[in-house]
C-alpha cells in the first residue's frame, strides 16, 4: 500500500493568498488598511496609524472577555470569568505600552501635517472605548450581586478574603480593570500633552484639561471606597 506524501507548500483554506497563513489571518486585507506611501500627508502615518489600529483590536478582546466574562459570573462559573478577565486585564497592558511609540513621533510634523487629515476623527469615537463603557458596568453589577448572595459587603469580603476566595479575586480582578482603564487614561494624557500640549483643543473641540479630568473617572467606585473603610476600620484596632 502507497501513502501519498501531503504536499505541505501548497494551501488547503480557502480564501485569497499563496499560503495558509495569508489566507488564515487575512494578511492581504490586513496590510492594506494603511495609507499607502502615495496617500501619506507625512510617512509618520504609518506608525499613527499602526498604533490605533492594534489598539482597537486589543481593545475589542478586551471588551470581548469582559462581556463573556459577565454573563459565565450570572451563570455562577466564576473561575471561568476569572480566566477572561485575567486576558482583559493583559489586553488593556498592551494598549497602555503601544502608547509609548507615538511619542517617537515629532509634535511639530503630528500637528503640521498628521492631524489636518484626521478630519472630525476623535477618541471619543473609538469602538473599542465605547464598547469598554457599555459592557464594565454590567459585570460590577453581576460580580455585586454574587457578593449580595454570599451576604457581605464589600469591607467583608475584604476581611473575610481567605475564607471567600473566589470572590475575593474576582474583586480584586474588577479592580485591576478598572485601574488598568485609568491607567490607560493618565498615559494617554501625557502622551497628548506631549505632542499636541495641554492648553489646546481636540479635533472635536474638547479641551484637553477634559481628559485631565476623566482620570479620576472610576468604573467601580465601591471597590475603591471600600479602601478607605478598611483603613479605618484597621485604625480602630490600634
Ligand atoms: C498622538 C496621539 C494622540 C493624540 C494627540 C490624542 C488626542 C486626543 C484628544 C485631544 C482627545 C480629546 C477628544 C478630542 O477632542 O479628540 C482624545 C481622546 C481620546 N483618545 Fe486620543 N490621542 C492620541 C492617541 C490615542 C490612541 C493611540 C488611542 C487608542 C485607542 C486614543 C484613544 C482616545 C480615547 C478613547 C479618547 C476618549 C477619552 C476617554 O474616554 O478617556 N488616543 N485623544
């Protein structure tokens, strides 16, 4: 009996592309989402437009896991949600780093020549923020309610950690979500105050100081304030 060899060099997916791997990940339609060098107002927007783009991908697993991550803690599998949001939180790091490359760029030719083509283009309407907004307030709500059900507030689950564990790192991974977004968010205004200055206005006419402000914004205020209490309560056992 003869085995015919597989030929390896050749592609079985469909698609377009000469190899598997092009046709997998698309890499044809991928590559061709940037200007091209005849479109570029200035080359720099390869790397402008590089960091958003992967940002916004990084942006929609994070989004992605939180909102699957919800729905496994309404179901009570709360390790499952433990595992995704542990990526949401990962993603969330990337995103934070990529915003170093764009002070590689000169604030004199990003405003010269880069931002007159962004049009109205803003942050503002980035799909991957807008989906962060709409999908953390449901998993607070959902990690509460397992919390309400356990019979502690939030200071006894923090005292009580040991002995609810579980819930003790999905509080902690909440947190950590919500600190990795403002994070994000005080980067995010250095970095603009670097290159565009932080007594300006944005392409849709936000001042800057605004984005100053969205720093102190918290997703889960009572994991924070739950802090405060502790020290406190810590205080009175002296
Ligand atoms: C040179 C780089 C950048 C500059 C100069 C810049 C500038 C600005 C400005 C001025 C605003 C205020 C709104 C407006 O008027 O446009 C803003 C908001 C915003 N930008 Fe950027 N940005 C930069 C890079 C990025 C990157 C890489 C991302 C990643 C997705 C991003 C996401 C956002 C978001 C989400 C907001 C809304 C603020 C919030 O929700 O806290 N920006 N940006």
């Amino acid at each position: 009996m003869t085995t015919e060899l597989e030929d390896y060099s050749q592609p079985v997916l469909p698609g377009s592309g000469d190899s598997d791997y092009e046709r997998y990940l698309r890499t044809d339609e991928l590559l061709s989402l940037q200007k091209t060098p005849e479109e570029w107002a200035h080359r720099d927007e390869l790397l402008f437009q590089t960091v958003h783009q992967s940002s916004e991908l990084w942006l929609k697993l994070a989004w992605t896991e939180v909102e699957e991550a919800t729905r496994l803690l309404e179901s009570g599998e709360a390790n499952g949600a433990i595992r995704l949001l542990r990526r949401s939180v990962e993603s969330m790091r990337i995103v934070h780093g990529l915003l170093d490359m764009l002070e590689q760029m000169s604030p004199w030719e990003y405003t010269r020549y880069i931002r007159p083509v962004l049009g109205h283009g803003s942050g503002f309407d980035s799909p991957g923020f807008s989906n962060i907004r709409r999908v953390s307030p449901a998993l607070g709500q959902a990690f509460h309610k397992l919390r309400r059900d356990a019979d502690l507030s939030v200071v006894e689950l923090y005292q009580r950690g040991r002995e609810f564990e579980e819930l003790y790192q999905l509080a902690e991974l909440l947190i950590e979500w919500d600190e990795r977004v403002s994070v994000w968010r005080m980067r995010h205004y250095k970095v603009v105050a670097r290159v565009i200055g932080d007594e300006v206005v944005g392409t849709q006419g936000t001042p800057v100081e605004l984005l100053g402000k969205l720093i102190k914004h918290e997703l889960y205020p009572e994991l924070w304030d739950a802090r405060n209490e502790l020290t406190t309560l810590a205080k009175e056992h002296d």
